[in-house]
C-alpha cells in the first residue's frame, strides 16, 4: 500500500509541473449537485434529458429501418440468384441438346458425302 502512495506523490509532483493539482486537499465542492440547482437549472437538463431520450428513440428506429432494408435487400438477392441459376440450367441443357445435334448433323453430313462420292446402291 505505501508504494500505491508513493506513486501517487509521484505522479502528482509530475501533473503539477503541467500545472495539474489531483490531489489539492484545498479543492471543495461549491454545490451539492441536483439538490441545489435552480429551477431553471432543472427544467433545461429534463429539457435535455428529453431530448435525448427522443433521439435515441429515432436512432433506434433507424437502425431497425436499416436492419429491415437490408433484410429485404438480401431476400431480393437470394431470390435473383436462384432465378439466374435457373436460367443457366436451361442454358447448359439446351448446349447439350445442341452438341447432340452438332453429331447426328455430321452423321447426315457423312452420308451425303457418301452418296455423292458413291451414288446410291440399289440392293435387290
């Protein structure tokens, strides 16, 4: 406990040389807070108090605002992906019904070379 003491004479020396005085002994309170104040005194800080209490109120409801719009914001998102993945389903399945008739058309394509180069056979 004595070195607690000794730091804070310590410390206090060091503030007074930057014009500090934590622990002046002289130092009084004037006043006993609230239950000396005016009326008016009063009557401004329940003004204040007031006025505080509203706009946490609208800070409040703000925030709740915000919450509520990015809510919706992330839906909307969720939503518009799934509809674009959707698409590209269709995408990817109409490519492979077109790859599909890329081979038969080679397979017509084939054949046709053959009866021009060949002619047609007739069997019997």
């Amino acid at each position: 406990m004595g070195e607690m003491q000794e730091f804070m004479r310590n410390w206090n020396e060091m503030s007074k040389s930057n014009g500090f005085d934590f622990l002046d002994e002289q130092r009084k309170a004037t006043e006993k807070g609230f239950a000396r104040m005016s009326q008016d005194s009063a009557d401004e800080l329940n003004g204040q108090f007031r006025l505080q209490t509203q706009l946490s109120a609208e800070i409040k409801n703000a925030a709740l605002q915000t919450a509520n719009f990015i809510k919706e914001m992330n839906q909307f998102m969720q939503s518009n992906a799934a509809q674009q993945l959707r698409h590209l389903a269709g995408i990817e399945a109409n490519i492979y019904k077109l790859n599909k008739m890329e081979t038969d058309l080679a397979g017509v394509k084939t054949v046709l070379s053959d009866i021009q180069t060949k002619g047609i056979k007739i069997r019997s």
